[in-house]
C-alpha cells in the first residue's frame, strides 16, 4: 500500500481532533484512501504548549515550510491570513495538495489561491471552511452540479444561533446570552467576529462563489449582526408566526447576485426555524432540485474534524489513484447588486402617535414608494400616547423601503414615526 | 474538448427531465464535466409512446445493446431488475460507466454490480436511487468517509409521509389519504410497494450497505408498513409529544446491524418531526461528526434528474480526467442482527378491563420481562369497561417486548388484555 505523507499546520482543538481520530481508526482511514496516510509533522507557534495527549512531541516543530517540503497533503488549520496565505502557497509550488478549514483566507483570497491550485494541478479541499461537519462545500461543488443554484439561505453561525436561541427560549437579553455562551465556550472573549455577522459573511462569500461560479469576496456581502435584537423584538416576532434568526443569504437575480447576512424573521414553518442551539443548516435552493437542506454541527473539534478527514481521504485517493476534485470555476462572473437594489420581504417596526387618521398617513407614504404591504398589526398605546405599529411587506426594493423610513421619519405632524428599524422576512 | 457519450436507457418522468436539463443547461455542464457532454441515443420499449417533446425522436431506439456497446456513460432509468442488470452488466464489459436511480436492483444485486464495476475499472453511480435530488449517497460515500456512522434514520419514501402527514394534520382516515395520494399523482393505482415498506425497505438496504461497508440486501430489513396506522393512533402520540413517520432505521450495535423500516413515534423536536408532505429527509449519526441531516424532494422527475446529472458530471469527469469514485468497500462485513435481537424504546398500547390492581399486574408483566418502564398512561374507561392503556418503554430488547404481550394476551382473570400492539420510538 502506497504512502501519503501529511503534514498537519496547527495543533488547537481541531487539529487535535484530527490527530486523535487518525489514530483510533487508523486501517478504516488507510482502507478507505487505499494509501497509508501518515502525519509526518505538526507545525505549532510555541513547542512547549500544553496539549492533547494523542499529539506526538516528536512530531512538533516550528518550522512549517520544513515539513510543508515533504507533504503529500498539507492541512492548514492554523486560521488567519498571513502565515496560512504563505504556506498554503508554498505547499501548492511544491506539490501538495492542502485541507484547509480557514474560512477567513478563502473568503479574502480565495481566487488566488484557486489559481494556484490548478496551476500546480493540485486539490484544495476546504470542506471545514463552512458549517463544520455538515457537507454543504461537498453538495455544491459535487452534488449539485446537475443543477442550477438559485438561492442559499443558511444559519451558518452557531454562536449567534445559540445566542438567539436563548433569547427566544428563556427570553433574556442580548448581554446575559452573550455571557452565557462565552461560558460555554461557544463565544469568545470579543464575541464580536461572531455577533457582529464577520463569520457568516466570510461563509456567505465562500457558498456564494461556490454556487454561482463567480468570484465573491467578504467586502461583497451586506452584512449586519445581532446586537440590537431584543427579547421584545422576538416575542413579537413570534406572535407573528417567525423566529429570528442571523442568517447568510446568496440569491441570484436577473441581474445579479444579491448578498446579505443579518437577522431575519424565518416563518415558524420553515425548515431553518427548528435549527436550534450551535447546530448550522444550510438550505440550497435549485432550479430543478427544489429545496436541499444540510444540517448539522457547526463547530467543535470532532465534528470539523469528520469534514477535514473527509477533505484528507479525497485527496489522498487522488494522489494515489488519479484525479482531481471539479475545479472552482468562474465562469458565471454575475455582477454583485448593491444592497439597495436587493428585493425582499421586510418587516418594518416603528412608534407612531395615537392619533386618527395615522394608520392611513403612514400606510400612504408606503404606497408612494411602491412598498406594497402585506399585513399591519397596530399595539395598543402605551402611557406616553405611542402606538407599536408592525408592517409587513410584499417583496420590495430595499431603497424603497429605506426611502420610506427616511420619509416617515422625516414626517412632520402628527403621523412622524420615531425608532423605525427593519428586518427581512423570508417565505416558507 | 473530449467528447462523451451518453446512452440512456428508459425515457420516463426522470429520463426525459435529464434530457430536458442537458439540453437546457448544456454548456454549463460541459464546463462542470470538462467534457462535451453527447446523448448517442435513448432506449425505449415503444417507439410510438406519447413523450416530452425534448426528446428527439431520431434518438429512440429499442436496441438498447447497441447503444450501449457505443457508449462511455450509460444512464439506467427503465427500474426493475431485469433487463436492467443485465444492460448494465453489458455496460460494464464494454467498458462504460453507468449511473443508475434503480434501488431495487440495487438492493436485491448490489455486490454482483458493485463487483462487476470495481473489474472493469469504471464508474457505478447511484444518487438518485435513495432520496430523489438529497445527496445522501455522496454524504455517506465521501463526506462521510472521515468518521464512523452509528446510527441512520431516514424518512426515505415521499409517498407514506404525505399520506401519514395527511392522516395526521386532517385527521383522515388510511384508505381517504391514500386515495389523495393517488389523485395527486404521489401513489400509484397499487400502492403496496410504498405503504408495505418494501421501496423505503430497499432504500435502507442500500443506505446501511454504504454506512456500514457491509453488504446488506433488502431481505435483511425487518419491515412493517402502515395500514394499520389509525387517525386514532396519530392523535394519541401527538398527545405524547410525537408525530408517526415511516423510518428506515439501521444502526450500528456491538454485536452487528439492526436494520429496520416501519411506523415510528418521532419526538415533536426531532429534526425528521417537521419533515412534511412528499418531502424525504435522513439523519446520520457519527461517532465523530454528530448528528447530520439531510433534506429534500424524495421524488419527481426534475428533483431525481439532478441526482442524476450529479452522477453523470462526476463520471464524466472521471472519463476524461482520470480518477474513479470511491469503491464500495465491504471491509465492515458485521452480521444483521435479528429482528427479536434490536434495541429501542417501544410504546405499547393495549385495553385492559377497568379493576382495582389491574396496572400493577401489568407492570409486574413488564417487569418479568425486563422491560424497564419509562412511562404510563391510562385513558378513562370506556363504556364496556375498557382502559386504554399506553405504555412507553426505555431501551429494550425486542424480544422482551413481544414476550411481554404474549403474556399479557394470555395471562386470565382481570388484567386480560386485548389488542395490543407495540411500535418503536426514537429519543430526540
């Protein structure tokens, strides 16, 4: 049986995890790359760390470009731009094929390196960049191309998800939720990566281009995060029949591509709205497919370990057997919309005075923007004579949606709306 | 660019979806293959048949070896085992790929084809026979290729979760909701092979073959259907907090493989829960990766076709850039277990006439038995003195279980019990 030697960047929770099951199934692994896949070296930042017992001493170094010249297969799970960028590029010049799982790199210098793979006739798998376990990078690149892509709504955060979760279960605040996850160990110190929606757009660019065929970057995705959601603002949510979730939204339109991640009201009977917890889910619309989902864990060791292990066995078939894994392609080169220009359904929250002939005003300055709404839900006044006023619309232009809180806003008598926000509103 | 040749055999709803998509997307899934991607010719029994205009007419054939004999890829769609295996064992020895959607071939001569493949160093691909467009056979025989499954729990026929979603959103009786099916074109004249279990039966086999590298066939799945299902049933396990699927269950013990296709509690917060109408959806459990679901259209002409076109892209891939798919490797070989030698939680339901005392003999029963209770509950009696009673087990031997009541059917004095029947249930 043929060797393959792997070189692993990185020894953290996933990394370990890689090692750890490498080992304890060690013949499955070998049977099912039909090669002897054996790590050679793990590149770490400091020797001396404590560590999971399964990581041989031997094996550490600090010098990546050491074993990176000896791979067969490099796996990158350092994170990161620089060193990642470097050393992925220095194991494609040398051969190797790379696993990576750094979701911020390709979504910043994705094309480059897919350039480089190819010219170096090399795979790059990255199967853990998105969703961990779940295989949404395997089902577009592979599964799905007997179809065309038309829409990827996904929950691709778990941080943010748990947080929401929280919030909508045991109604506390965006703060308590935050704390509650950070012990946990779902958020980080500064959960801001995570909550402010950095993540989900970096995985919102990498499932863009993938769908597409076209070359989508972070800066090209309309991002917005989850700190000024309230307990209330998903109590009401729920009255209405939606769950709000912070979700990465990839649609193709006649004339473009629209990109979105932020909170969104999902209907109660959509298949995101039971996705609970960290768990992520990934629903992939097609021309002819229908409606796909992908669910399952969405970070963790083991779990992201399975998609990197998955990437690893792929490759090593091909080094030994031949083949290569479908070449990202770039071919569709749709043209990103402007967030004004994207269409949806939006739900509009806004304090308006109680007075007659309100309703009629504001429902007025909705129709001289040509937001066409589809429900209005007025709360009884409270003690300061403002009535909560809920509107929900038929698919619109956001720049007419916003034009229209500019104009209501602006309103002066009695129909002038104060704290107007908006949300989309996704379809079963 | 290569050329490859395509001979179809079968011009059905899925046959002519696959040349309507060729034909509409062609250029792109010659980039997608790499590959000018040419239909040599479509065989069919009857020339003069009514067909989709995308088919042309020039192409049909009845000779379905002399296609075959010109062809790189054969795609099989006639369904049924033979002529089927035999035009794709002719495929094989003239060297071409197949890609096929024929689950009870499959099911009944998997190890003969996947034999005759591995041989004749080509391709057998088979997404589109479990699932319809949801790619669970590319999950379990790549993405999942980095872990070890425990445990798959599908909804895998479209036809008996409308017809139990029916029974239980409008309370409908069997015999009213299949006739809907019927009408809506979701079940056929003879709806046997769905509502018996034997499609989501052969589904299982193929399924558990691939999680478990073992060759399963579709005479190893224990299966019960839903005829017996009553609207009756469905409400008192919604009062339970469940909802009756038809699940194809094949897990991984010890000891060796409980494979399993019937009626099910599913808990209300379970992901298959909330799996309506035709749709399939199927969870697989990994030591490592968690719980994945996937979720899709398990039938229809255009949903199936994209399976299908998937296959077809990979193969053709395969043709021109060399490389080969994953073999099905039977290295697990563990033994089936015996339907009396599975595990589950089960829930018994029964009448016992109405006495003082009569639910601590039954209990004791249980007891006797080593079935560990986990809860009861006892309905008002009725008119003729009759206590419906509901019993929900922990995890028990199955064999216990029906030892339980066959001694409760035949125990004599008050605790007599009549009518009792057991189904399983699966915990969130």
């Amino acid at each position: 049986m043929k060797e393959v030697k792997v070189a692993l960047l990185g020894a953290g929770t996933v990394g370990s995890a890689v090692v750890r099951l490498l080992q304890a199934n060690a013949e499955e692994f070998n049977l099912r790359a039909g090669a002897r896949l054996r790590v050679i070296g793990i590149a770490v930042r400091n020797l001396e760390a404590p560590r999971d017992p399964a990581i041989d001493r031997a094996l550490l170094t600090t010098d990546a470009h050491a074993i990176i010249a000896q791979a067969d297969i490099v796996i990158e799970l350092m994170g990161g731009i620089e060193p990642a960028r470097e050393y992925i590029l220095a194991a494609f010049a040398a051969g190797a094929s790379v696993v990576t799982g750094n979701k911020a790199l390709l979504a910043e210098h994705g094309p480059e390196l897919y350039d480089a793979a190819a010219r170096a006739g090399v795979d790059l798998y990255y199967e853990a960049a998105v969703g961990g376990a779940v295989p949404v990078v395997y089902g577009l690149r592979e599964s799905l191309a007997g179809d065309r892509v038309t829409h990827i709504l996904g929950i691709v955060n778990g941080t943010t998800n748990y947080i929401l979760d929280e919030m909508t279960t045991n109604g506390e605040s965006f703060d308590a939720a935050v704390k509650k996850a950070q012990e946990l160990g779902y958020a980080e110190a500064d959960p801001s990566a995570d909550v402010d929606g950095y993540d989900a757009a970096a995985k919102c660019a990498i499932l863009a281009s993938l769908a597409f065929h076209t070359r989508v970057q972070l800066s090209d995705v309309h991002t917005h995060g989850i700190r000024d959601i309230t307990p209330e603002m998903i109590a009401s949510a729920g009255r209405g029949g939606y769950v709000v979730k912070l979700v990465a939204s990839a649609k193709r339109r006649a004339n473009g591509i629209e990109l979105y991640v932020g909170p969104t009201l999902i209907p109660a009977q959509h298949p995101l709205a039971t996705v609970h917890g960290a768990y992520n889910a990934i629903v992939v619309e097609g021309e002819a497919a229908d409606r796909l989902m992908f669910y399952g864990p969405g970070a963790g060791g083991n779990p992201t370990a399975t998609a990197v292990l998955s990437d690893l066995v792929a490759a090593a078939h091909h080094r030994v057997h031949g083949g290569l894994a479908p070449r990202e392609l770039a071919y569709g080169e749709l043209p990103i919309l402007p967030p004004a220009q994207a269409r949806s359904r939006f739900q509009l929250s806004m304090d308006v005075a109680d007075h007659v002939g309100v309703l009629s005003e504001v429902t007025g300055t909705f129709a001289r923007h040509n937001v066409s709404i589809s429900g209005v839900t007025q709360e009884s006044p409270t003690a300061d004579h403002l009535c909560r006023l809920t509107v929900t619309t038929h698919e619109a232009l956001q720049a007419d949606v916003e034009a229209t809180i500019a104009d209501l806003s602006a309103a002066a008598g009695p129909a002038t709306v104060s704290t107007a926000s908006f949300v989309r509103v996704e379809v079963a």
